[in-house]
C-alpha cells in the first residue's frame, strides 16, 4: 500500500500539468472539496456513519485532525504551484529530502532504530541534498517545504491513525478545510477574475473533478500504511516518488536538468540502492512464521 501511494504520487505532476491554465489556489480548493465529496459518497454507501458523533466528542483527536489537515494543505498548495511554476525537478528534490527529515522524526520522536546500512543510506542521502543545493546557488525553501510539511503529517497521522481509520481520518481533515476552500472559490470568483471550473470544456472541468479520487485514492493507501509499518520505513520507500516525479519532468514535460542535478540525483540512487539492498537482506534474515496448529474438533 505504501509503495502503491508512493507510486501515484510520482505521476502527479502529469495530472496537474494537464490542470492549466487553472492556478494553484483553485486546484487547492477543488481537491479539498471533491475529495469530500468522493469520501461522503463512500461512508453513504457503505453507511458507515456511526463513528463521527464519538469522534466529535473527542477534542484531543480533533485537534491533531486539524493540524494533519492544515499540514496536508500546505503540501498541496506548495506542490500544485512548483508544478504549474515548471518547477517539478525542485519538488522532486524536496520529496528527496523527505525521507530524510520522516526519519529524523522516526528516530526522534518516535525512538525507532535503524539498521547500519540503513543510516548509511541516510548519510548518503543528506549529501546528495546538500550537493544539490550546493549546486543550485540558493536555499531550497520549496524542497524543504514540501519534505517538513509531508513529514509531520506522516507523524500525525501515526499518532491520530491510532484511533481513527483512513478513510474517516481523511474525511474529518477534508471536512475541516472545506470552509476555507469554499471562502478560497468565492474570493477568485468574485475578485479573481472568475472560476476556471467549466470555462475550458467539459473535459478539463472533469479533470478538475477527478481530482478527488486522485487526491483520496494515495492518501487512503499512504494512512494504511503509515499504521501498519515504522515511521522510518515510511520515509525510507518515499523515495520512489522524486525519481518517478523527475522522469515525468524530463521525458514528457521536456524540463531541463543540469549536468549538476543529474549528478546529484545520482548520489540519492545510490543511497535508494542501498535502502532496497538492505530491505531484501532483512526480508530474508526474517524467520519464517511457524505454520498454525489445528485446533482439535469439538463436538457440540
């Protein structure tokens, strides 16, 4: 599940490049709101909802609700504007950085271990991102923006995950923010110079709309996940999204990428070859689970 949301994630910037000329607070606002949409549908169907009278009573849990919603907002708009900015190679590199601060976060906060080979990995990721910004000339404030804000809000939702199921986590934080998104759709409606939703064919305003299910869909997979596996490993797989994230941006989106970069980006392979040599080792090192006894039949 982890790998599958990490996956999805790496192909978004073919998504919302096909979003222009929409600017990125509306995009914002349109995943906000049809993503609710998509989990109400959902909970109707599968009337599922006893949960939120409790959940509502729980005052401590809405409020680490709100922080992951106000966190996972602030990915959104960052990444939506990089992308539409043309600049998917700088938010590939902050999703480089990102393991490296979930993991400081892991072992932290969280007190999780790592394996030797694995700070190795570590090591050699922090350097390929202090090259990288070496060689760029300027403090990556987009990168880092995008690694702290996914980053605390794979620690949230480990902590708040707990107590409450993906698909009713994500249907709580899009709850919450759909006020500021509906007060963000009415501000370019009357002094933006109006909505795009509808102006640029049936097409793109249906784009527009499938961004609930491709906004849910990662997310449901990712706060799976983050329950059932450590933190570290959480951001160690994330690496899968910037590689994915650049060859979008080079090979179909024709963005240029210096000599440096390459370099750069050659360093953190390395580092992702090293997590995945790691991973099989430990797979293998894991004793096989001792097969179950049958329970003896008992006549009524």
């Amino acid at each position: 599940m982890g790998l599958a949301a990490y996956a999805l994630w790496g192909l978004f910037p073919l998504y919302f490049t096909a979003l222009l000329p929409t600017g990125p607070w509306e995009i914002l606002a349109n995943r906000i709101l049809w993503t609710l949409v998509l989990c109400g549908a959902i909970l109707l169907i599968l009337r599922d909802l006893s949960w939120i009278r409790p959940v509502l009573r729980q005052r401590r849990l809405l409020a680490g609700v709100a922080v992951a919603a106000l966190l996972i907002a602030t990915n959104w708009i960052v990444y939506v504007a990089a992308v539409a900015a043309g600049n998917t190679a700088d938010a590939a590199l902050g999703y480089f950085l990102n393991p490296l601060v979930t993991v400081a976060l892991g072992v932290l906060v969280l007190r999780e271990r790592l394996r030797p080979l694995q700070w190795l990995a570590v090591g050699v990721g922090v350097l390929a991102f202090i090259y990288l910004a070496v060689a760029a000339g300027r403090f990556p404030v987009v990168g880092l923006a995008l690694a702290c804000s996914f980053a605390l809000y794979g620690l949230v939702k480990k902590k708040v995950g707990a107590h409450l199921g993906a698909l009713h986590g994500l249907t709580l934080e899009t709850a919450i923010l759909s006020p500021i998104a509906a007060l963000v759709l009415a501000l370019i409606a009357f002094h933006g110079g109006g909505l795009d939703f509808g102006r640029n064919g049936a097409g793109h305003a249906a784009l527009l709309a499938f961004a609930g299910i491709a906004t849910a869909v990662p997310l449901l997979l990712f706060a799976a996940a983050a329950r059932r596996i450590p933190l570290v490993t959480v951001g160690l797989i994330q690496f899968a999204t910037p590689i994915l994230q650049l060859l979008c941006a080079v090979v179909v989106l024709g963005e240029q990428v210096s000599a440096e970069r390459w370099i750069g980006f050659g360093i953190v392979w390395l580092a992702l070859a090293l997590l995945t040599f790691d991973t099989v080792r430990a797979m293998r090192r894991r004793p096989a689970p001792s097969p179950s006894r049958r329970r003896p039949h008992r006549g009524r």
